[in-house]
C-alpha cells in the first residue's frame, strides 16, 4: 500500500506494509538512521520524532498512521540558517552542557524536548518532568534540565 508523508520537508511515498512500525520505514526505507530502536514497546523513548509536531515514539506507530502526516526527525532538528554550523540552539545547549554520555537515548530526548519547547516556551520542572518521559541509562537528566534552562533563558 502506497504511503506518503513528508519527512524533514522532503515529500517521500513508500510501498510498505501498512502495519510497518513508522521507525522502520524511517530508518530501513529511507536511511535517517538517527531515530534509534530501544525498547520496541514506547516505554524508552529512543525512537522518538514528531508527527505534526507532536512528539510521538515510532517503534509503536504503524507507517499507515503516518500518511498525509509531517513528520521530523533529528536529522531535521537542525537549522541550516543558523550561525552555528547549522544546530538549533537546544542541539547547541546540549553539546555546551556535554549531556550526552553514550548518547544512545539522545535524539528520542532531543526531539521531545523541541516539541515540549515549541508547545510552551517557559515550562517548569514540573512540567519538563512530566512531558518528558525518555529514559537515559547514563542519567544524563540534571543536563538535559541544565540545557533546557539555557534554551529557555536565551
């Protein structure tokens, strides 16, 4: 069945089975191997990116729900007019604060924190706390809070 959706601005239409997690067809069909497989069941986080800029885990979405969709992922995230070799201001917190530790879980934390960002600009720890919900392994968290305040106080 013929999908189509736009991915990081770019029209794609894939003949896939309907059912196909949304991850694979990211990263098997068209190569943007940057949204990571973790858990397979929505509890980690690693697979997440943005459909219609809602912050969504892939590994659980059929592709079929995709279509017609806007969908970005990290390889999206990027600002190519920005001064900074192109990163968007949360990319660029993230590497002045070092939050990556083995940075598997990063680009799932990434993009839920961009779409929290862009839902409410000023939230709270509280709010950070309960939107995002990606699990780290290293507990990179007290970063990952560091460069949300930077983002959020620039």
């Amino acid at each position: 069945m013929p999908i189509s959706f736009k991915v990081n601005g770019k029209e794609h239409t894939l003949d896939v089975e309907e059912d196909m997690p949304l991850l694979w067809a990211l990263r098997d069909e068209l190569g943007l191997t940057g949204t990571k497989f973790g858990c397979g069941i929505a509890a980690c986080g690693a697979c997440t990116v943005q459909v219609d800029g809602t912050a969504m885990r892939s590994c659980s979405i059929p592709v079929s729900y995709a279509d017609g969709s806007e969908i970005t992922t990290i390889e999206g995230l990027a600002d190519p007019e920005a001064e900074a070799g192109g990163l968007s201001p949360l990319q660029q917190a993230w590497i002045e604060r070092q939050v990556p530790q083995c940075g598997y879980c990063q680009s799932g934390m990434l993009m839920a924190v961009d779409a929290l960002l862009k839902e409410n600009p000023q939230p709270s720890d509280e709010e950070v706390g309960a939107a995002i919900t990606n699990i780290c392994r290293c507990g990179s968290y007290p970063r990952v809070l560091a460069a949300i305040r930077d983002v959020t106080r620039a």
